[in-house]
C-alpha cells in the first residue's frame, strides 16, 4: 500500500485577536498551574475570608433588624428581646457550623452535609435551595445597597435605581471572572469603612441614653404593660415570635464559610473556624446594635429612606459635620451590600460545582476557566440574580422574603443532618453537648422556616418556593440522564473494555518516520478501547506506533490544594499506562504524553501539536458518543470536546478523525 504524503507543517498560531485582548484585559491572563505555591497565592487568610464571605452575614444587619423592627408595630419595647435572641442565635448558628466545619473540612457546606448525612435525595433538595439562596444573595445585597444609596438622593433620582442595580451586578460579574482574591481585596477598604462608622453609630448611639437609663426603663415597663393588656399573654408571644421570625434575613450568610473552605488558606478548619468567631461576633454587635438603637431613637419607618437612614440622621443631627458622617455611613452599607454579592459568586459556584462533580446538574459547572474561576457559575449566577432583580423591579422587602425562606431550608437539614449524625455517637466525647446544640439550632431554624413560609406565602414565598422546585425537579432529570449513560458506558466497558492478553508478543520499537495513530483519551474505558479497536480496523496494517494523550482537567474537584494536582496527574499517568500496555500486546509499538490545563481543548491542542513535530505522519483519532435521536440538550450535557478540537486543528492543516460512539 502506498504511503500518503506527509502532512503539511501546522500553521504557526495567529497573533491575539482584539477580543482576545479585550477579554484578558477585563478578566485577567491565564494563570500559570505549573506556578509554585499556586494553591496558596490564591487562598486567603481568615481576615480576607471575614471580607469575602462575612460581609453577606454582616450586611445582613443593614435590613434583617429593620424588618423585625417594622414588623412590631407600635410594640417597639419587644425590640429589646428580640435583640438579644438574634444575638443569641447568630452565636448559636454560628458555634453549630463550626462543629460542621471539623467535621467536614473539605468544605460543600449544606449540600455535602445534608448528602453524607440525611441522602443524596435530602441533600439535592439542599443544594437546589443554596442555588436560589446564593442567586438571591446577589440580588437583595445589590438591590439593598441601592435603597442605601438612593435614600440621601433626590427622589426624581429613584427611576435610575434598578438600572444602577443592573450595572453592578455586571460589573461584579467580571470582577469574579478575574478571582476570588483580587475581587476580595479590591472590596477589602470597604469592609473596613463599614465596621468603623458602624461602632461608631451604635457605641455612640447608646452612650448618649446611659443618662436616661431609669426613664428608659420606666417607659418600657409602661409599654409593656399596655401591651399586656391590649394583645395578652399570648398575643404578646405571638408578636415577638412573629417579628423576630420576620427578621431572619439577619441570619443570612452565616453558612456561607463553611462553603467556601476550598478557597481558605492552611490550615483550613482553624482558618474558617476563626473566620467563622468573626462573623458571629460583628454581626451578633451589629444587628443587636442597631436593633437597640431604633428603639432608643425612637425611629420610625419613613418613605424612600431605610430605618439605618432615619436613625443617622436624628444621631448626626447635633453635629456640624452630621450631614457628612450620615452620608459616609449610608455609602458605606451601600458600598457593604455590594461587597456581601460576592458571596453569591463566591460560594453559589462552589455549590454548582460540587453538584456537577455528583451529576446533578451539567458537568461543565466543574470547570474552571484559565483564571481557574468557576466561569460557568459565576455567569449563571449573574444572569440569575438580574432575573430576579427585575422580576421584583429590586423590591428589597420582597427579595428578603424569597431569600430568608431556602436559608432556612438549608439552615434545617443541615442541623438536622448533624443531629442525626451525633445521636448516632453513643460513646463519643461531649456527644450530648453537640446533640443539644444542633437540637437547639434545628428548633430555630425549622421554626423560623415555618413561620415565613405561612406568613409570606403570599406575599413572595410561593415563588421561591416554585423556584427551588423547579430546579429540584429538573436536577433529578439530569441526574436520571446520566445514571442512564452511565449504565450503557458499563455496558460497553464489559464489552470493550477488556481485551483477551493473548500471547505475549514483542513489542517494536517506535519509529518516529513511520506512520502514527494517536488517540485523544480521558480514562481507561470501553469508550477509549472502542475508539482503538475501530481505528485499527478502518486501517488495517497502515499504522506502525501509537501515541496515547491525555489531559489531566484541573476543575473544582481538582484544585483543592498542591498535593491534588499531583495526585491527578498520578492518575492520568497510571492510566495511559494502561493503554500503553494494551498497544504493546496488540504487537504495536506505543507511548503517551500527558498535558495539564483547565481548558481541556486548548491543552488537548498544544500536546498534538507537539506529538505532531516528534512524529510527523501522525493521524489522531477521537472518540464521540452520537445518539439515535439527537435532542437540544444533549449538547448541555455532554462536551463537544472531539470536534471542537478537529475544528481546530484542521485549520493546520492536521488530519483529525471522530469515530461514532453509538450508546443509545
């Protein structure tokens, strides 16, 4: 058989186009993965951690206090109790997730919990419900900070409102695209800003009544007997229980470090245990602060400005430079509420990721981009919460509602999921302190979950409700695809996947001038076999070496420390070794060569370029799972890998062949 000619050498590669340009200069340049101490350049230390994930809890303190306060009524001398209970359960839920933190120090937060502990089925429902919590994190952070913002403006300025919501949820869309670190430090003065003026106000705020102790007192002694005698014993409780049900809000994004474990630096449980001990502490102050101080002011709700706003203004009133120290502190929760989106984009990716990793939704949610960002995540979590935002025209009150409700659904299993977990313990150390701790947490928790779904439902909380079910539902669809692929892959391993060794037979040496098959691999299977088996069929004699490739993808699962990226190209290694192995028993000569990136079709390029210079008449090979009836989401589910890369190196003149796979 006459030889064909050699193919044409590969087209050197373009320079950078302007898009390329553009889009390195918005997002950043790739990240080097071969770099030293890549893991911990990009991790961050548990003060970066208290800005990145703490500001959502302590933001939290800028509408969570208002709507139990608004909810009182004239009943304002509850304030008082309720202060202290929300400080109390902010410790509470606060030393509960600590104890989730030791005991799973790998991170996943509620949906890993609610998985190990209470099933796959339980957790789904957790993870579902932390989706729409975080997508709603993004949209009530922002839309809050621009009710801060617009509450020293001019009221003609208000019809600019949900436009300047949207543009902030872009701009923090890129800003996530480019990493975690340089988004947090960006934000960090911020944060910073924020905590002093607000010591400041509730220091202050309180220090001016400690001369009017015995008369504040004495009048609320006086409202509450008047408040006896008008609602009841009952009524009183009920109200109480209402109002601080009605303030959970407070309590959001207390869970959010236990999510975001990957991203802390080592140690990793004492790092997030201490950024757990600062949130609980500046927000337990901040909420019960501010809480305190509406009822000494004696603010009332006022149109177009936030119960914060009302209280600034009468605490400034008596100074010279109170319009300016007002208007700081209003720009500060503002600028807060921004920074508290990042942990939408900051932990709702993670979720995502760790639910595709377990095939509930489409696996591309693990991948990283070249700035090894969740990129895929953090896009759906912007369009998300622009959806949300306009669907509610960035009604604050309303969002809270949606948000508070998944919090707590996620708040519940996770305390019951620990429960469980520790009556199970029976001869472990401090095991009824831990049963009494998550049995006090899960009693709040589901209680609060219960009281706002009643109350809400109407007003809001059956479209979160609709929300989180639809994307169960649709989760259990995508999980139900993939268990049904991978039982016809099975199928095809046991098939294909084990070839009969046969006699031994000497394998001969490679020969680089001699014709070469190289096969583009992900894991020793049947579909890899089947793709071999096939080529060498279709060319019968024609092919003297054969080259394996693989690229180790470094996704979320992946990159969770330095040791993790060895161990995964350990793997790989070990893998391609076995198709080795299988090519010398056939009688072929054969090697491998392994590439590492996170853009699997640009790494997979790169290691056939260079197998294509060491071996010059190389014909590669790939394999593509083709389905009988095509459907639209096929293409969301399943990569496009095998022709993405034959576009792309068909352009240089590489000869390129996709064998059908045919499972269904």
């Amino acid at each position: 058989m006459a030889e064909p000619p050699l193919a044409s050498s590969p087209t050197p590669p373009d320079p950078p186009s302007w898009s390329r340009r553009l889009k390195e200069l918005l997002f950043g340049k790739p990240r080097n993965l071969q770099e030293a101490g890549l893991v911990e350049k990009l991790s961050l230390v548990a003060l970066l951690a208290w800005v990145g994930l703490g500001a959502d809890g302590l933001s939290s303190s800028c509408y969570g206090p208002e709507e139990a306060y608004r909810t009182l009524g004239s009943h304002t001398y509850l304030a008082i109790g309720i202060a202290a209970l929300t400080a109390f359960t902010v410790v509470l839920i606060a030393t509960a997730y600590s104890r989730i933190i030791e005991e799973f120090p790998h991170g996943g937060g509620g949906y890993v919990v609610a998985s190990k502990l209470l099933g796959e089925r339980v957790g789904v429902v957790s993870g579902c419900a932390l989706l729409v919590d975080y997508v709603l994190t993004v949209a009530v952070s922002v839309a809050a900070a621009c009710d801060a913002l617009f509450s020293f403006l001019p009221p003609d300025w208000h019809g600019f409102k949900v436009a300047s919501e949207v543009v902030i949820i872009l701009a923090l869309t890129v800003l996530n695209i480019r990493g975690v670190k340089e988004s947090v430090l960006t934000l960090a003065p911020i944060f910073v800003l924020f905590l002093l003026l607000h010591v400041f106000l509730i220091v202050g705020g309180i220090a001016l009544h400690l001369g009017q102790v015995p008369q504040v007192v004495g009048n609320l002694k006086d409202s509450f007997r008047s408040g006896l005698a008008s609602l009841g014993g009952w009524g009183m409780v009920v109200l109480f229980f209402h109002a601080y049900s009605m303030g959970g809000g407070t309590y959001t994004g207390l869970e959010a470090v236990s999510n975001g474990l990957p991203i802390m630096r080592e140690p990793r449980v004492r790092t997030a245990k201490r950024t757990m001990l600062y949130m609980a502490v500046s927000l337990s102050f901040t909420a019960a602060g501010l809480m305190v101080c509406y009822l000494l002011w004696g603010v009332e709700p006022l149109a177009g400005k936030t119960l914060n706003a009302v209280l600034l203004e009468s605490f400034s009133a008596r100074w010279s430079w109170g319009q300016a120290l007002t208007v700081a502190t209003l720009l500060s929760e503002g600028a807060l509420l921004v920074v508290a989106a990042q942990t939408g984009f900051l932990d709702g990716p993670r979720v995502l990721a760790n639910m595709a990793v377990d095939s509930w939704v489409p696996h591309r949610f693990a991948a990283l981009s070249e700035r090894l960002t969740t990129r895929n995540g953090i896009l759906l979590m912007g369009a998300a919460a622009l959806s949300a935002l306009l669907y509610t025209h960035g009604e604050v009150r309303h969002l809270v509602v949606m948000y508070s409700i998944n919090v707590f659904l996620t708040f519940t299993l996770s305390m019951l999921g620990m429960l469980r977990l520790w009556l199970g313990r029976r001869n472990s150390q401090g095991r009824w302190r831990k049963v009494a701790l998550f049995a006090a947490g899960f009693s709040l928790c589901g209680s609060i979950l219960i009281i706002t779904v009643v109350e809400k439902f109407r007003q809001g909380g059956w479209v979160t409700l609709a929300v989180t079910g639809c994307c169960i539902g649709l989760a259990f669809l995508i999980k139900r695809h993939y268990r049904g692929m991978a039982g016809k892959l099975a199928e095809l391993d046991r098939t294909l996947g084990t070839i009969p060794a046969g006699e031994e037979k000497v394998a001969p040496s490679l020969d680089p001038g001699k014709p070469t098959a190289a096969f583009l691999v992900a894991s020793y299977s049947g579909l890899g076999v089947h793709t071999v088996l096939n080529a060498l069929r279709f060319f019968p004699g024609h092919f003297r070496n054969l080259v394996f490739l693989s690229v180790a993808v470094v996704d979320s699962g992946a990159f969770k420390g330095e040791g993790e990226l060895a161990k995964l190209r350990q793997r790989q290694e070990a893998m391609l070794a076995e198709y080795v192995a299988l090519a010398n028993r056939l009688g072929f000569a054969a090697t491998s060569r392994l590439g590492v990136g996170t853009d699997v079709v640009a790494a997979a390029e790169a290691l056939c370029l260079e197998v294509l210079r060491e071996f010059p008449r190389t014909v590669f090979f790939a394999g593509h799972l083709i389905f009988r009836r095509e459907r639209w989401y096929h293409r969301y589910l399943h990569n496009q890998t095998a022709f993405a890369l034959q576009k792309r190196l068909q352009w240089q003149g590489v000869p390129v062949v996709v064998l059908p796979v045919r499972v269904y």
